[in-house]
C-alpha cells in the first residue's frame, strides 16, 4: 500500500510541474498588461502603471517570473485576488466548506439515483425496465451540468416554486445544484453497477446459488448486488 501511494505521488509531480507551467504561460499568452488592467477605470498614469509592473515582478524575463511563481506556490503563496484584494488562500478557505458540502450532497444524490438504477437494469437485463433505466444514464452522461442545472431551475424554482435558485446556508438551496453535479455521477454508478450484475449472474457460484434453490432477490441481495458494488466503490473511491 505504501509503495502504491509513493508511485502515486511520484507519477503526479511532473503532471502537476506540467500543469503549473501551463497555466503560467496561457496567462502570459493572453492580449493585455495586467497592470493596465488592474488599474482600468482609475485613469493612471505610465508613471503608475510601471511601477505597478515592478511590484508585480512583470519586468523580468519570463524564466525568472515563472521560477519565481513556483517558488512562492510552493510555500503557499497564491497571490492576492484582483477584485478584493484578499489572499487566494483565504478566498478559497471561506469558500472551502461550502464545497465540501456540494460535494457531499452531489454524492449522496449520485448514490440515491445511481444505484437503485444500476440494480433494476442489472437484475432484468434487456426488459423494459432496463432500457428505461439506461436510458436515464445516458442522458445523465450525455446532458452538460450547467445545462441541466438551468432547466432544473426554470423547472422547480421558476414554475413550480418548489426550491430556490440562489442562496446558500439551508438544505434547500443546495438541492438544485447537488441534483445538477449528482446526475452525471448518478449515471456513472448506474451503468458501472448494471454491466457488474450481468456479469456476476453469469459467474459459476451464482449459477450454484440458483440451482439450489436460492430465491431471486436472495441472491441477488446476498450475492450479486455485494460484488457488483466493490469494483464501483474502488472506482468512485
């Protein structure tokens, strides 16, 4: 186990040295001074604008500008926001338990819808019942989040006035967007676990369990739905 997570961790540190150079140059490529900008609508002067550029580093080649981002992200350091002023770090430490929570409730959602369909379309394979259920994972898949989350909006907040479409702080404003984010994953859990079923029903110890006597939903409570679930899990996981 050890040696798997150190593999890991070695196997991300050039991803991570490829994304943090990625993201340094397509901010580097995009047309404009971000002094100019920083300071637009205030009328400054070049005077100030310079010595803007100086404070930010932008005046030394490239090499040094980017050794010098790495370094300071390595300690931590991300800089301050251009709107508030703040440090990153703190925006995203405000912002941090309410994703969490999103992220908890999305899976929850993703659980509640993707499993009993995954069960239903596994258990009759080829039945009405699975088509109606693969096809609800595949429009999960297939439909964009912010998509379904503009029609889950205009649907339950607009016209029926079951939920809000903003807010934040209360279990029910974060039904619309858990349903948003949950459905893709839903869909995911669906057809991973279906296409596990069918597969374990056509194992040798299943085909035992049947022939002796064993009811359908006792085998399929006991043995199939167990198994099914694991490879999902260590997926998901």
């Amino acid at each position: 186990m050890l040696q798997f997570v150190i593999r890991r961790v070695l196997i991300s540190i050039p991803v991570l040295f490829g994304v943090t150079l990625l993201a340094f140059s397509i901010i580097h490529l995009i047309p404009g001074d971000p002094a100019q900008i920083m300071l637009f609508g205030s009328n400054p002067t070049p005077q100030q604008i310079q010595s803007l550029r100086v404070e930010l580093g932008l005046t030394q080649p490239y090499p040094i500008q980017y050794l010098d981002y790495l370094g300071r992200l390595l300690h931590g350091d991300l800089g301050q926001s251009f709107i508030s002023g703040e440090p990153i770090t703190h925006e995203i430490a405000t912002q941090f338990p309410d994703t969490l929570g999103l992220t908890v409730a999305a899976m929850v959602v993703a659980v509640l819808i993707g499993a009993p369909l995954g069960i239903v379309a596994g258990a009759r394979p080829h039945s009405w019942l699975d088509h109606v259920a693969t096809g609800i994972a595949v429009l999960g898949v297939a439909i964009p989040y912010f998509w379904l989350a503009l029609i889950l909006i205009l649907i339950l907040a607009v016209h029926l006035h079951l939920l809000p479409s903003l807010g934040a702080g209360s279990p029910r404003a974060l039904i619309l967007p858990a349903l948003s984010l949950g459905w893709g994953f839903a869909a995911i859990i669906a057809r991973l676990l279906r296409n596990n079923l069918i597969e374990i029903y056509h194992q040798p110890f299943m085909q035992v369990a049947r022939a002796k006597g064993l009811s359908g939903w006792r085998v399929l409570s006991k043995h199939a739905i167990k198994n099914a679930l694991m490879p999902v899990v260590t997926i998901l996981g």
